[in-house]
C-alpha cells in the first residue's frame, strides 16, 4: 500500500515537474546589456525600442530582461554572466566596450547564445552584428550639401572611433557629390552624451558659420539649439522630431526590432547559428526619419538616393576614395572599401581639414 | 522643551558595538518600504540582494573581485581621513597607477619577456599613483591650498590623459582602431586563484594591505601620529609632531595604494587598458572608509557588504526588475544611518526643559 | 600662428560667445553663491553635486507636469532643499562627520534624481523664455547680453548681490560670518550657532537646487539622468578659488564657463593641440589657480572661514 502510494506521488510529481519544465523551456529568456541609460533618447533607447519590439512580437514565447548602465570594465563581464546563469539562452551585448568580456562569458557558457554589437570578435555561440550607419550619413551629407548656404556643416562628434570617423567621411562624400567646395567643422565633446556640452558646442558651431547641424552623441541638445537658432539639423539614433520640429531634416535611426526578432525566433526554430550581420537601409536596420524641412527637389534627392543605397546601386564608398592627404586609397572591394576598411577607418577623405584625434 | 545633543563622558562601548548593526537594520528597513514604494515585494528583493549572492561560489568570488579594489584604496583613503587630511582624487590616482603599470606591459607586449614584468608593473603602478597623490599634498603643504578640490580636480586631468594614451599613442595597432591597447600577455597577467572564476591574486594583496595598514596604525609611531594629529591636532603640534611630513606621507600612501589598485584591475579582471576602468570606485571607496569606520579591518567588511549590495542590486535587476538607482540610493542611506547611528557614541541625546535664552550681547 | 590668435581673439570677443559663455556660467554661480553662504557660516556641504541633480529632476518634473517654468524652478529649489534638510539634520542635529555626509548625499541624490526623474525621460517642455524690452535688447553688442538673458541668469546676478549685501551691510549676515570664523565666541556671545547654520544649508541647497533645474529648464529643455555631469563638484571648487568672496565668486563662475566653452570652441580652429588637452583645460586652470591665489595669502588656507568643516555642538 505504502509502495503504491509513494509511486504514485512520484509519478505525478515527475510528470508535473516535466509539464513545468517544458513550459518553462517554452519560454526563451532573451537578455540585454546595455552601457548607458535607457533614457539617453539615442543609441541605447534604440536598443530598447527594439528590444519591446521582440518582447511585443513574439509575446509569450520570449521573456525579455535588460540591465542597464552597465559599465564597460570588468563588470561588464559579471553582468553578462549573471544573465546567463539567470537562465537567458540569448544575451545582446549592446556596446563595442562589452567585447572582451563576451568573449570570456561565451567560452564558460557554450550551450549560450550570444550577440555582440558592433564588435569584431566571433566564436561558435558568438555573433556580431552592426548597422551601416554611414549609409543614413551619406544621405545626411547630400541633403547637407545641397542646403547649404554658408557652405559650412558643423559635425559634433563623441569619441574617435571607426565608427564615427566612417561616418564623418560618409557624410563628407555625400556632400562633395552634390557641393564639391563643402566644408566641416568639427568638435569633438568627449562623450556619448553630455546635454549641455552638446549645445555648447552647437552653439560654438553655429558661431562660426554652420547652417547645417549633424552629430554623432545621442542627445537632443544640438537639435534643440538648431530649432532655437533657426537653422537645420539632423537627428541621430532617435527621431529627434519632437525637439527640432523645424529644424530636423531627416534622422539616421537605428532600428534593431526586426534584428533582434529574426534572431529570436531562430533560437527558438533551432537555427540559430554564428554569424557577422551588417545590415544598413536594405534590410531596414538604419530607417531615415521622414524627410521634412526642405524643398521638394532636395527631398526627391534623398528619396532616390536613398533607394539607390537600398538596391544596391550606389555605394556611399566606392572607389576611387582620395585621403585628405591627396593619396588614392587602396581599394580592397573592389568597386568600393572592403567592411574590413571601413571597420577600422581612421584616416579621412580629402575636403576634411581637420586631424583625426590621436592619430 | 527642546531637544540637545550633548557629549558623553566617555565614548559608549555599547553603543560601539551595536551601532552598526543597528544602522544596517534600519536600513533594510527602509529599503524594505521603498521597495514596496515602487510596487516590489520587500522581502523578496532584500532577499535577492543580500541573501541570494552568498548562496553560491561565483557570486561570492564576484564579491571578491569587485571588493578588492575598493578595500584596497579604501584602506589607504581611512589613514588620510583619520587625520583628517582630505584625499578625494583616489580615483585620478587609481587611473594614473593603471597607465604606469601598463606603460610596461604595453611596451614589453609580444616580446617574450620573464615573470619579472607583472611585480614591475604593480610598482610602476604604485609609484605613479603616490607621485600623482603628492601633487595636492605639495598645493597644500606648500601653497596651502584646499587639498580636497585640487585632488579632485586632478581626477578629470587623469582622466582626459589617459582617455589621450589609448585613442593615440597606445593604441593597440591590430585592434582596428578601437581606443584600447593590446591585451597584456599572460606573464603580464594578475594571476587567477580558483580556475573557472575571476578571483585573483589581488584579493590578498588587498587583504595584506589591510593588515599592515592595521600594523602601522596601532604599532607604529607615524600611525600613533596619525591617530593623535586626528584626535587633537594641537596637542600633536605641541608634541612636535610635524603635520607637514603627514599630510605628504598619508597623500603618497592612499596613492600608492589606489595606484597598486588601478594596475591590478587593469592587469587582472581587465586584461588591457581602455578608457572606463573603473566605475567611480575612488568615491566608492570614500563611502567604505566611513563605512568602516576609518579601522582597516572594519574597511574590510565594509568592501565586502558594499560589494554585496552592488552584486545584489544587479541580481534584482536582473531577477525583479528593481532600477540600479535604487542600489546609490540604498547605498546613500546606508551611509546616513552609519553615520548617525556612531554619533551615538561620543554624543547622546536629551529631552531637557527649556532654559531661559541667553540675551545676546550687543558690541 | 598668428592668424590663428586673431582668430581666437575675435571668438572670444563676439557676441555669441559671452551669450554661450553666460549659459554655462549661470548654473556655476547660482550653486556656488549658496555654497559660499553654507561655508561662510562654517559648514562644508560636498553634496551639491546631489543637491543640484535632484532639483534638475524635480525642476523639470515641476515644469512638464505644470506647463511653467515658474513652478518648475520652485520645484527644484525644493528639492535641493529637502536634501539639504537631511545633510542639517545629519551633520547639525547628531554632529556626524560633514565630509562624509556629503559624499553620502551626492550618491543618494544621484540615484534619487534617477528614480524621481526616469518618468520624464524623453518629454520635452518649453524653455524659460528670454527677456526682451523693445528698444534695449536691440541694441548692438550690449542688446541681447544685457537685456536679452532668461530669468535664471538675472536671478544669479541678483543673488550674488544679495548675498553681498547681506554678509556685509546687515547684522544678521555678521553673525553668520562670526559663526564661521568662530563658532565657540558665536556661542558665548548667545548666538543660535546651529539654527543659522541650519539656515544656511537650506538655502545652499535651494541654491543648488535652482542650479541644477536651471539645466533641464533653460539651456537644454530635456531632462536625463545624470546632466549635472560633474558642475556640482566644480561649484564647490569655484567657492575656494573664489576666497569665500562673493564679487570673485563672479569672475571664477564666468571664467570657469568661458573656459569650458572655449575648450570645444577653438577645436574647428585647429590650433594641433589635442581635444583632450583642450578638455582638461577648466580643470587644469582651477588647480593653478588654486595654488596661485593660496600662495598669495600666505599660510594654510588662512582666507577660509576658521570654523570651516568643524563639529560644532554647544556646551552647556
């Protein structure tokens, strides 16, 4: 009797736990790192507008977590870590600073599926993946270009980075296609975001001679002033709209939504494997806001272009690519720069007299 | 009526004793409250952040890890306090130990050099942090200037120079331009204790520096100094005591000390140098001092309760959801309720009937 | 060479320039003004950085919840001073150790302003408007920087020669300077050593409150966390430079702005010096200063307050 009763109790208990743990394998725990706030309105408020985006798609299939303001030295890696033990079977790394130790997280965790971003470092569970945010740039420098009346782009820009420098180079392109004679100014604030240092230097640029704001921090200091001033900028990261209603021209956004959905619902198929996605307008990773505050022609520009970029016909760098200091650069994609050159560009175009900080 | 502090006749042992514990349980309990003020539930969350990270070997190593660095800064940070010489820039001197240690590892990178590189490096890296730390110890000795705002100031020049170093010349040269050097070799490498965790060797340097910090407070002359320029500054200069030689010998201790620290983290958990190495732990570290107490022993339980809390507040991050603020805010009050619950000590406090006012005199 | 230091003469000469300059002065004087009143009573409160990000919050929570930046200014100086109540309460009521407690402050109003200011994030309000008087502010080159500032900047003005007036020409201001010079005479001559020290903090930490809602209210009109960025700490340091003088504490906030701004605007210049260095500048510059005027005077700090930083509890 006792024997029966103690079989019994066992076997409900086996097949509830099963239940429960089939239910809760069901559910993939999907886990963000991110390095800054999610309210910096800029680049990691885009990873969490994605990030909602995969919890809103794929409902109660995913469960998401985020941890935010994640330093990038060795907390990084507890961080990273912590997600995994807590069960995430999929962890986005959200900054290039993050690299190392996801790299160290994905060897202790193999059966983990990781995604660095903007990274270079890959392994069997390890993917990277960017967006080709110079190919919104090179738009930005054409409607720039064309718009100018002072001639001058004023460019307020973070950290010197290939990222950055791409994009001021893409950007520059862009501009000498339509003004050949077009000129930058450049100020570098030392900082992701800092508000007010922002406007400061908005405000130093417009100062001396910029009609045309672009930046590549994340706050919406240099829109606001752009608004207050009455001249034009461009958004960055974020549709910046709402702070510069006649002032933005257009925003290069970043939009990892359909990313982090796809990528989802390859672990959950069991497809999921290692790979480099750089993805730019064609697979809508970069979305431009809408084209507002400007002329219709300078806008039909934009939108061919635009579509240019898309199908494949335009490549904002195509060769040949000549460096500020008069050399051709070499050409190692053939018709254009490799990824591998853009990834790791710290020279730039000829028309920039500036010099690349810590060159 | 009204109510006074008055001073003790003598400091309550007591009140020693209790103090502290009497301070962390007010504090849980009014983290418990704001827990339930933004709708978690308290018992689970002060769970979560005290209970669960000591319930398994990598939280407890991770404790460790993010302890080591504030204990050991913390500890030279209390030598200055106690005689009340104000050292608030341990976060410039922790940068400026890394970059001297890593100029080493940097320079030697990929040339097969021997197991003599890592104990150079700690010595670059303490040698640099004390040099750094003596320049608001000579503004003050010998320009009297305020020694809290000239350190603190040399944090952001720290900073901005070593944010310099690693976008130009130390780049590393294969790292596709990413402002970081080139991962240190392993001979340059802090080494690990337990395999498959991140405790490293730092951890007992930290500790040693916390006995011999112990050794030269109470059983030596300068920290019999230390302790008596802090207790009764004037009847230390009338002993002769030159306040001078202190302020210069605790400002290069706590900088060697954030120093030793800047390059173990740098050549341990880190691996290279880059910029953001350190999350503010040169003013984390001013809150352990206090935490402790100012008695490096106590600096140490203090590193590891505060580290708990940092380990704890990712954890309930991660598990419920509670904002990381909550953790400074968590971390603030602690530090009021240490605070007041040890003037209780020297102090305490009296219901007394009112007395007449003084007439103030007129000149 | 040269024409590059025309250059940077005529920048600095411009009109948009001493405009910039002025924004990034204005929170630096409104939150070191109080502060010098705080140390001048004998009280060292470090937590303005905490003060000053809790009313940036608070401030701009006011405005966005109200439509007025009125009421968001006011919100912020309550904020500022609700901290400053627990650093009284700590430091004055129970005599605990001032340095300590003000570090204690700035983490807490830090994670404070994170937590009261995360429902605002990304709303976006009306910025303090500008003053314009018909025929004044229309002048050239005086106009717009005479007449054509936004409150807050007027409001520092006045607060700084308010205080002026205060600490030098009334009585109650000299009982708040003996109180620093000297607390135990203070206390022998009958005066209230702790409620005017009370006081002081209060209005230190209204001070820095309407500093820091200065920030998301008037120069960018968006709050995010964490956008004193450090303007706390350099306050406090501007009440040192400044000997505890409230004229000088008027040249340190303009010139520490000027430099700060000055370090992002002479990069397009390209004058080949690192935009680090540039950077660093503010800070290097107050450190020399520092020692300069310190040296001037003579022996260890002799210009500070006597009383500065000491427990004060009165015997009985």
């Amino acid at each position: 009797m006792k024997k029966w009763n103690f079989l019994a109790i066992a076997a409900v208990l086996a097949l509830a736990g099963a239940t429960l743990a089939a239910q809760a394998a069901d559910k993939l725990k999907v886990g963000f790192v991110y390095v800054g706030p999610i309210g910096d309105l800029g680049y990691t408020y885009q990873h969490e507008v994605g990030r909602r985006a995969l919890q809103k798609a794929l409902g109660d299939k995913v469960e998401t977590t985020y941890l935010e303001n994640v330093n990038e030295g060795p907390d990084a890696e507890r961080a990273i870590e912590q997600l995994a033990r807590a069960g995430n079977k999929l962890i986005f790394t959200t900054s290039f600073g993050f690299m190392d130790a996801t790299v160290k997280v994905a060897a202790k965790y193999p059966n983990v599926f990781f995604e660095h971003a903007t990274g270079y470092k890959r392994a069997k569970n390890l993917a990277t993946y960017a967006a080709r945010f110079y190919e919104g740039r090179y738009i930005q420098g054409q409607i720039a270009g064309k718009m100018t009346k002072t001639g001058v782009i004023g460019y307020i820009v973070s950290f010197p980075i290939p990222e950055v420098i791409s994009g001021i180079n893409a950007t520059m392109l862009g501009a000498q296609s339509v003004n050949p004679n077009v000129k930058f100014k450049i100020i570098w604030v030392n900082s992701w975001f800092d508000p007010p240092k922002e406007a400061d230097a908005a405000k130093a640029l417009i100062d001396q001679g910029a009609d045309m704001l672009t930046q590549h921090t994340d706050s919406p200091a240099a829109m606001q002033i752009a608004e207050q001033r009455g001249i034009h900028a461009f958004g960055q990261s974020s549709d910046m709209i709402k702070f510069g209603p006649h002032a933005q021209l257009t925003a290069d956004t970043d939009y990892w939504g359909n990313y982090y959905i796809e990528r989802a619902k390859l672990v959950l198929a069991g497809k999921w494997k290692s790979e480099d996605t750089w993805d730019g307008l064609d697979k809508g990773m970069v979305v431009m806001a809408p084209y507002t505050n400007m002329p219709d022609d300078v806008k039909q520009m934009a939108m061919k272009t635009e579509a240019a970029i898309k199908d494949g016909s335009l490549n904002p760098f195509k060769c040949p690519i000549v460096d500020q200091d008069g050399k051709t650069v070499e050409c190692k994609g053939g018709s254009r720069l490799d990824n591998g050159q853009i990834l790791s560009m710290n020279w730039y175009v000829k028309g920039i007299d500036d010099k690349v900080p810590g060159k | 009526m009204q109510l006074v502090l008055e001073r003790r006749p003598e400091r309550s042992v007591l009140i020693g004793i209790v103090s502290p514990l009497i301070a962390i349980a007010l504090t849980l309990l009014t983290m418990a409250v704001l827990f339930a003020a933004i709708g978690k539930d308290p018992i689970a969350a002060l769970i979560v952040y005290f209970i669960d990270p000591l319930t398994d070997s990598y939280s407890l190593q991770e404790i460790a890890v993010k302890a080591t660095p504030l204990v050991m800064i913390a500890v030279g940070l209390s030598l200055c306090y106690i005689a009340n010489i104000w050292n608030i820039g341990a976060e410039g001197q922790f940068v400026v130990g890394a970059v001297c240690g890593s100029w080493l590892a940097v320079a030697t990178n990929g040339t097969g050099v021997g197991h003599w590189v890592l104990p150079a490096m700690l010595l670059l890296g303490a040698l640099g942090g004390a040099l750094y730390a003596l320049i608001p110890a000579i503004c003050r000795v010998y320009f009297g200037a305020s020694e809290i705002l000239t350190s603190l100031m040399l944090v952001y020049v720290a900073d901005l120079g070593m944010d310099y170093l690693v976008r130009g010349p130390w780049r590393d040269p294969h790292g596709l331009n990413f402002p970081t050097t080139a991962d240190f070799d392993a001979v340059a490498t802090v080494p690990i204790l337990i395999q498959g965790g991140r405790l490293h060797a730092g951890a007992i340097a930290a500790v040693i520096a916390v006995i011999l910090a112990a050794v030269l407070l109470g059983r030596t002359i300068m920290g019999f100094e230390i302790r008596l320029v802090g207790a009764a500054p004037r009847a230390a200069r009338f002993s002769g005591f030159n306040t001078d030689r202190l302020i210069l010998f605790t400002f290069a201790v706590s900088g060697a000390l954030a120093g030793l620290a800047g390059i173990i983290e740098v050549a341990g958990p880190i691996g290279h140098l880059q910029p953001g190495i350190s999350p503010g732990y040169g003013f984390t570290a001013i809150i352990v001092a206090f935490l402790g107490r100012l008695n490096p022993v106590g600096v140490l339980v203090a590193g590891l309760f505060l580290a708990l809390t940092f380990i704890g507040g990712e954890e309930a991050q991660i598990a419920m959801k509670v904002p990381l603020d909550l953790t400074k805010v968590f971390q603030g009050i602690l530090l009021f309720y240490v605070l007041a619950c040890d003037s209780m000590i020297i102090y305490r406090i009296r219901l007394l009937r009112t007395v007449s006012k003084p007439v103030p005199a007129h000149a | 060479m040269p024409d590059a230091l025309v250059e940077v003469v005529k920048l600095i000469f411009s009109v948009n320039f001493i405009l910039t300059a002025t924004t990034a002065s204005t929170p630096l004087l409104l939150a070191s003004s109080g502060e010098l009143v705080v140390e001048r009573s004998g009280v060292l409160n470090l937590g303005v950085e905490g003060m000053m990000i809790v009313g940036a919050a608070c401030g701009f929570g006011g405005a966005y919840l109200s439509g007025s930046t009125l009421i968001g200014a006011l919100c912020g100086i309550l904020g500022g001073m609700a901290l400053a109540a627990i650093f009284a309460a700590l430091t004055l009521g129970l005599a605990v150790n001032q340095v300590a407690t003000g570090l204690a402050l700035t983490i807490f109003g830090v994670g404070l302003s994170g937590l009261i200011g995360a429902a605002f994030v990304g709303q976006k309000i009306v910025p303090a408007s500008h003053l314009h008087l018909p025929l004044l502010t229309d002048l050239p080159v005086v106009g717009r920087i005479l007449f054509g500032e936004d409150a807050f900047v007027y409001v520092s003005i006045a607060l700084v020669i308010g205080i002026w007036l205060f600490l030098y020409r009334t009585r109650p201001g000299l009982v708040l300077r003996a109180c620093g010079d000297n607390h135990a005479s203070a206390h022998a001559l009958g005066y209230p050593v702790l409620k005017i020290r009370m006081l002081a903090v209060l209005f230190g930490g209204g001070c820095a409150g309407l500093a820091g809602a200065f920030l998301p209210l008037a120069y960018t009109p968006f709050f995010i966390p964490g956008m004193t960025q450090g303007r706390g700490w350099i306050a406090l340091a501007l009440v040192v430079f400044a000997s505890w003088r409230p004229g000088r504490l008027v040249v340190g906030a303009y010139l520490f702005g000027a430099v700060s701004i000055l370090g992002l605007a002479l990069q397009p210049l390209r004058l080949g010096i690192p935009a680090q260095f540039m950077n660093s500048m503010p800070y290097l510059a107050t450190v020399i200063v520092l020692v300069l005027i310190s040296r001037t005077r003579g022996t260890a700090g002799s210009t500070a307050p006597a009383s500065l930083g000491l427990v004060f509890v009165p015997d009985r």
